[in-house]
C-alpha cells in the first residue's frame, strides 16, 4: 500500500466570540411586571427583560427591542448588558453591524471585569476588528479572562504563546494554557493538546497522550481531532495500527467538512479495496471531487490522473485537464507536467505546442526530470 507522509497540524484559532446567554423563561404577569420595573429605570429588569425579548420567551422575538433595554441597562454601567450590546454590534443583530461599537461596549464590561467581554476584547486586538491590531493588547485581555477560568481565552492565550503572537514564543507555556483549557471540556484546546503531545512541544512526546487527547475531542465531536485520530490509527501511532478505525474517524471529520479527511477517504479507496469496485469508484469520484473542488491541490491532481489514465474513473481527458489545470495553477510540477501533456498530445483541449511547452518549462523550473527531457527533445531551454 502507498503512504504518504502527513504533519497533524495544529488547528489555527478560528475566530469564536464568547456568547453568554441564559434563556429568560418568563410568564405573561412576569413580562408586565419586568416591563413596568424597567420602564421605571430598573436596570436588572432591563437587562432580564432584552434577554426576553433576544429569545422571544413571552414577548414576539425582537432583537431591535432587545438592543433597546441592553442599551437602557448598559447605559446604567450594568456589565452583563454593556457585554451582550457590544455582541449585538459585533453580530450586526437588531443594529448594524459595528465593530468599533462593540469594542466600545466590550471594553466598558471587561473594565468591570467580565471574563467574557475580556476575551473577546482580546479576540478583536487580534484580528484587528474596531480597533488597531495589537497582539500585545490582546495577550493582556486573553490572560485576564483566562486567569479568570474562561476556557476559550485560555486556548487563545496558549495559542499566542504557541505562535509568539504578543509575546514571546514559548510551547511549555502553551501546553501549560491547552491544557487547562482542555480539562474544562473545550474541544479545540483538547486537539492542541494532542498535537503539542504529538510533536513533542512543550511536554515530552507522548503518542498515546496525543490519542486520549485526540479522542476526547473527536468523541466530543471536533473534526480536526477526528481527522488526527484517523491518522493515528492509519499510521499506527499511540494505537494499533487499524485501517478500519482510520476510516471511520475520517469518514465523521469528511462529513463534517474536513477537505484532508475527504481527500483521505478518497485516496483510501484508490489504494486500497473495499471489496467492490463499484463501491471504490463511486468513493473515490465523490470524496476527491468534494476536496478537489475545495482547492485542495493532492485532490485535484489525483482526481485527474483517475480521468487521464482511466484508473478507477473512467478515462475523460476533458475533465483531466480541468483538474490538472487547477492543481498546476497552485503550483504542483506534476501537474503541470502532465497539462504540458494535454497541450502536446491535444488531450482534453486544442493541441497548443506553446502553451505545452510553457508548462513543461515550469514543472522542470521546479527540477521535473520528465519536463526537462522533453523541453530537450523540443529544442527548448529550461
């Protein structure tokens, strides 16, 4: 069986906006009687009153109406209000979305000391939404959230430590923040630890220690750990080596959008026998499309070697083409080597000398043996 040699890579922070929302279960005589409080200036039954009316729980949902009392209540220096308003302008619900003002609002709760408004101030630092991008700014919000037991902060924090984004690179201080991330149930943190388990960052490696971690997360649901979970088992580290689990964790990452896992499934398929080859076909055509079609540049080279060479797929130089065309276009010299071909050969598009030999010139600028014979064979220079 051919292997192919893959990095489990760390899964950057995507950008999560910590949202803070207790449903407000309320009766018709509880919504007069909060309505009448609030009228009169009561900022708690402000505030109790916009989560009614976010969640439609005994009133009509109106979040214009909720972001009416957030603000009534925020204005009075209520923090929980000054933080769930600055989410409403950073979501754009019930007013425009703006982040400058949700910055405003965040920083007026963080400054009383909500965790969650200090970890997104810190998440806006970062990427530069509403203010400046400062990396140093947003390590000084992420840590007082995360000293403050907000899971969230405490991996973006292990995350700025890992990337020295704001301070300086450090894996034992990452691994220190995953991992009490992680044991507060936090799935990203979970695969971070895992993979610093994994590479040996910051903790001894640890293959096994990257499995429980792996599997925590991708049993939690996490597809980034399903996909590393898979390629444990593939390769046989921290496990036993079994095909059958490999697949079966990277068929739950691949139907969870996870483009490497679905690129796997394919490659499976390709390399290796169900049993039916009606089954492998139809597998190996479906997941290297999905992932093809997501640029993922292995994806689409395979998919048009299937069409050139009629290997699994039938032959279809048209469709070969196209995908050897996008994968060349990303840079991979194989492929532009064989779309050389197609021009040469008038495979799948009008036979062109000069735009074969462009594309031989630039698979054998990337040290392409076979593009540098056949630029020689051409009378042409490399």
């Amino acid at each position: 069986m051919k292997r192919r040699s893959y990095a489990l890579l760390l899964q950057l922070f995507v950008v999560v906006i910590v949202a803070l929302f207790t449903p407000c279960v309320a009766s018709a005589q509880t919504i007069d009687e909060l309505k009448k409080k609030a009228e009169q200036g009561d900022a708690s039954a402000q505030f109790d009153l916009a989560r009614c009316y976010e969640a439609g729980n005994g009133v009509a949902q109106n979040a214009a109406k909720a972001v009416k009392w957030y603000r009534n209540s925020a204005e009075q220096g209520n923090a929980e209000a000054q933080y769930n308003l600055g989410l409403c302008y950073y979501h754009g619900e019930g007013v425009d979305q703006d982040y400058a003002e949700a910055v405003k609002w965040y920083r007026k709760a963080a400054e009383q000391g909500n965790p969650n408004a200090r970890c997104n101030l810190g998440v806006c630092y970062k990427y530069g939404e509403g203010v400046v991008q400062d990396y140093a700014e947003a390590v000084k919000w992420y840590r007082k959230a995360a000293e403050q037991g907000v899971a969230i902060a405490q991996h973006n924090l292990g995350n700025c430590y890992y990337f020295g984004e704001g301070v300086a690179k450090d894996y034992a201080e990452a691994a220190k923040w995953y991992r009490k991330s992680a044991e507060k149930g936090y799935t990203h943190a979970q695969c971070s630890l895992a993979i610093c388990y994994y590479n040996g960052e910051g903790v001894a490696k640890d293959y096994c220690e990257a499995v429980r971690w792996h599997r925590i997360s991708a049993e939690l649901g996490y597809m980034h750990s399903q996909y590393n979970l898979g390629s444990c088992y593939f390769y046989g580290n921290g496990v036993s080596e079994d095909l059958d689990e490999a697949m079966r964790w990277w068929r739950k990452a691949a139907e969870q959008g996870h483009v490497d896992a679905q690129y796997m499934l394919g490659y499976w398929h390709y390399y290796v026998s169900s049993g039916s080859l009606e089954t492998d076909r139809a597998e190996i055509e479906k997941w290297l499309t999905i992932a093809a079609e997501q640029g993922h540049v292995d994806a689409q080279f395979m998919l048009a070697e299937c069409y050139y060479f009629g290997e699994e797929l039938p032959k279809n130089y048209v469709e070969a083409a196209k995908w050897y065309r996008k994968a060349a276009e990303q840079g991979n010299a194989d492929a532009q080597y064989y779309l050389g071909e197609c021009y040469y050969n008038g495979h799948g598009v009008t036979k062109d000398l000069n735009e074969a030999i462009e594309w031989y010139r630039k698979a054998a600028q990337q040290g392409k043996d076979n593009a540098k014979i056949k630029l020689n064979d051409l009378g042409e220079s490399w």
